[in-house]
C-alpha cells in the first residue's frame, strides 16, 4: 500500500528536501523582510505589500532552487520558466486568498496571517517545483 513512500523517500531526495527549506527560509527572509518594511514601515497596501514582496522572493527562489537545490546545469528555458511562474502563481493565488480570510475576515494582525498563510504556500511550492518546474532534472539525475 505504501510502496511508492520508498520510491520518492531516498537519502538524494531527502537532502534535496533539506536544501530546499534552506532555500524556503533565505527566501522567506527575503518575503518577511520586504513585506514588513513595505506594510508597516512605508505604509503600503497589505496586498501590494504582499505581491511585491512574494515576487522579489520568487526570482531569488528561481535562481537559487534551480541551481542548488535541484542541481540543474543545463539552461534557463521558456518552458521551464513558465512552469515556474505558473506554480509560483498559483502560490501567490492562494496566499493573497489566505491573507484575504486571515486578516481581511477574521482580523488578524498582519505578521501573524502572514505566518500562517507561509503554511499553505510552501507545500504548494515545494511540489509544483519537484514535480512539475524541474522535473527534467529529476529525470537527468536518475540517468546518473
């Protein structure tokens, strides 16, 4: 029943998990940092707070991610690109729709809405990347 755990729990993935959630936390110090220099120093719109910080996180976690976490040394391509911005799009989606409820609806303060909507957008990063962006490395690797 659980034979497919094996296939996908290996020692390489496991420390591709690892590099990926070094990466998550540069790049949600990234978002975190921008977000609140936006939102509460500079008084900017939660929501373009929100955008511009989660994009200025995306492009870091694009260069980073494919180089170092996924181990990818062929080049950028459209469609690669593509993917990525799509599942980064689909992140952003959900997170502004979070922060929408957490904060819009049920008032909460602003940091801690944003922490908790971070629980949702990470997943979704996390297997759009693996499986779907870089999936042609994930195949390169396997070959090796």
């Amino acid at each position: 029943m659980f034979e497919w755990i094996g296939k996908y729990v290996t020692r390489r993935e496991a420390g591709r998990f690892v590099r990926f959630g070094i990466t998550g936390a540069l790049n949600t110090a990234v978002d975190f940092g921008l977000f609140y220099v936006l939102a509460h120093v500079l008084g900017v719109n939660v929501y373009l707070s929100q955008f511009l910080s989660y994009s200025a996180a995306t492009v870091n976690s694009y260069i980073i991610n494919k180089r170092w976490t996924f181990r990818q040394k062929d080049p950028y391509t459209e469609a690669e690109f593509a993917r990525f911005v799509a599942v980064n799009v689909a992140s952003l989606s959900a997170s502004l729709l979070c922060l929408r409820v957490l904060h819009g609806s049920l008032r909460l303060q602003k940091m801690v809405a944003k922490l908790l909507t971070a629980c949702v957008t990470v997943p979704i990063n996390y297997l759009g990347s693996r499986f779907w962006v870089f999936e042609r490395g994930k195949e390169a690797e396997s070959r090796r």
